[in-house]
C-alpha cells in the first residue's frame, strides 16, 4: 500500500474507508478469478464506488493486484504456538500454503497465467512472483540454523517452493491427473524429503548471482 493510500485510509471516517477498500478487493479478487487482470477502474465499477475514489485506496492496477492477492496479508504460515522443530514447523507451512493454494485455486491460477504472459518488468510486479513463500518457507527451516549456512537454508526453501504451490498443483492435477488431495500430499512430502536430504549432508547447491 503506497504512503498516500495508508495516510487517507487512517484519516476520518476509518471505519467506512475499511469497508470501501475491502469491496474494492473483493471485486478485483471475484475479477481476477473469472480471468481478467482488473484494472483500478474495473474493479470500482464492479464494486459500484467511483473511480475517485478508488484510486485514493488504489494509486495503479500493482498495488490493486497485489492486495487482491490471495496470500497478501498473511505475515506467516505458522501457528501462534508453533513446532520448535523444523519437520514439524514445515509441516505446518505446506499445509496452511497448500491449503491456501487449493481455497483461492481460481485466483492462483489467473494470477499464474498473468505471470506467464507479461514482459519481465510486468511479471516482476506481480504478487505471484514477490517471492512470500520463500520467506514463509524459510521461516520453517529457522531451527536448522545451527547444522546449515544461510545460503544452504536458502537455496533449500528454493528447492521446496519448485516443488509446491500452484505451478505444482496445475502440473499435478492437469497433466499427472492427481486428486487434489493427493497432490497435497505429494506436495509435503517432496518437502520433508527434501528436508531430510539437506538434514542428513546433502544440501541443494547454492545458486549462483550474477
């Protein structure tokens, strides 16, 4: 949310201002799970406010679509009480993210197609590829900070996120032909057995910048 946006939001009449802004979202999420990437004023005309007014919450379409994301408000896929543990704490996050992914698979999946067919600039603004399941992912992994170096535990949440989330969900129901149950599954499991690979002395190799 730009500065401007937040300062309008927390100024007089916040309680109506929430409301505005939360059917903005709502028709730029129903927008984006019907296929279209909404415009900021697509979205105020299917949630009947003015373009105005709209672009007071929503400066651009990046910041409309970033806040209609599915996942854009969640800080962490952790429980307030979480495992101390890191199979137990991935365990947690595959399940909340897979669980996420499958809620919202219409959005996830528009979203994806977005990313496909924009230009490198377009598709760096998106919320799909701002990179929130690494630092989720990565949360998990914390405990193994004492065995493995940063740049292991990062290229280890790397390797974890190829193998979940809605890429891995599409390739798995559309082409291996899973249940979606099943591909949850399968899902955590490549996750903790990727853990365990990197636990046990074979770490994925870093990659290389640059």
């Amino acid at each position: 949310m730009s500065t401007q946006s937040t300062q309008y939001e927390l100024t007089g009449r916040t309680g109506q201002k929430q409301r505005t802004r939360a059917a903005l979202v709502l028709a730029a999420r129903d927008l984006v799970a019907a296929g279209v990437s909404p415009t900021v004023e697509e979205a105020a005309s299917a949630a009947e406010i003015s373009r105005t007014t709209a672009y007071r919450y929503f400066p651009n379409q990046r910041a409309l679509l970033v806040a209609a994301h599915p996942e854009t408000g969640a800080s962490s896929m952790l429980s307030a009480d979480p495992p101390v543990d890191a199979p137990g704490r991935l365990t947690e996050v595959i399940r909340e993210f897979t669980r996420v992914i499958v809620q919202t698979e219409a959005q996830q999946r528009t979203m994806l197609r977005l990313s496909l067919e924009a230009t490198d600039e377009e598709r760096a603004a998106l919320p799909l590829r701002q990179g929130r399941a690494i630092g989720w992912i990565e949360e998990a992994l914390a405990p193994l900070g004492d065995r493995l170096p940063e740049e292991a535990i990062h290229s280890l949440a790397l390797a974890i996120r190829s193998a979940v989330g809605i890429e891995a969900l599409a390739w798995m129901t559309d082409v291996a032909g899973l249940s979606r149950d099943d591909a949850a599954e399968l899902m955590s499991w490549s996750a903790q057995a990727m853990l365990q690979a990197a636990a046990h002395g074979n770490p994925p190799p870093f990659p290389q910048v640059g």
